[in-house]
C-alpha cells in the first residue's frame, strides 16, 4: 500500500469580546505561506451525506468595503473557473463570467 501523503491548512482567528475578528492569518506550509494576515476569509466545504454546502464567511471589522467588493468580485471569477475545470461546462461558466463583469461594473470596479 503506497504512503499517504497529507497537508494542512490551519487558519487562526483572533477574536474581540463581542467574538467578531480582529485578525486573520493563516498558514499552508506546503504552499510556502506561513502565519500570514488576511483580512477575509471564504471558506466552502461539500458535505456529501447531507448534500449541501457548510461554509465559514469571516472578515475583520477594519476590512474596507471597497477592497470586500475586489474580494467578491475576484471570488467570483475564480469560482467561474473552477467550475468550468470541475464541470467541463463551458457555456455556464461563459455566463458566470458575464455575471461576474456585470458585477464589476455595477460596482465602479471597471478600472
């Protein structure tokens, strides 16, 4: 039986009183990232036994809304990646990235 090989992702959230983030960081250290600050984080994961998605949305209170709309709308796009590479689907993820640049510029994010 050949050997497993494993990774880890790890993030650490620094939390107020009120337990909303002040901090982020994260660390993947087979990606060469090590304890490195964030300011949101969007997290999505497949349960398959209850057929829906679990997800952890976090983000610091100092996190700028004009950057959270760059960090949508760049979610967005790469989402529209991964699906066509995970679908092979070509034409709906041609209409997730029309979505994605009707979205950019109802956002003033066309610069």
């Amino acid at each position: 039986m050949p050997n497993k090989i494993t990774s880890e992702i790890k993030f650490n959230i620094e939390l107020d009183e009120n337990r909303v983030p002040e901090k982020l960081s994260w660390t993947a250290k087979d990606g060469g990232v090590n304890n490195e600050e964030a300011k949101a984080i969007l997290l999505s994961i497949w349960d398959s036994k209850a057929q829906e998605t679990l997800r952890i949305d976090l983000w610091t209170k100092d996190m700028p809304v004009d950057e959270m709309k760059k960090f949508f709308h760049q979610t967005l796009v790469a989402m529209s990646d991964t699906f066509k590479r995970a679908t092979d689907d070509e034409k709906m993820a041609d209409t997730m990235k029309d979505f994605c640049d009707y979205f950019a510029e109802k956002m003033d994010l066309m610069k």
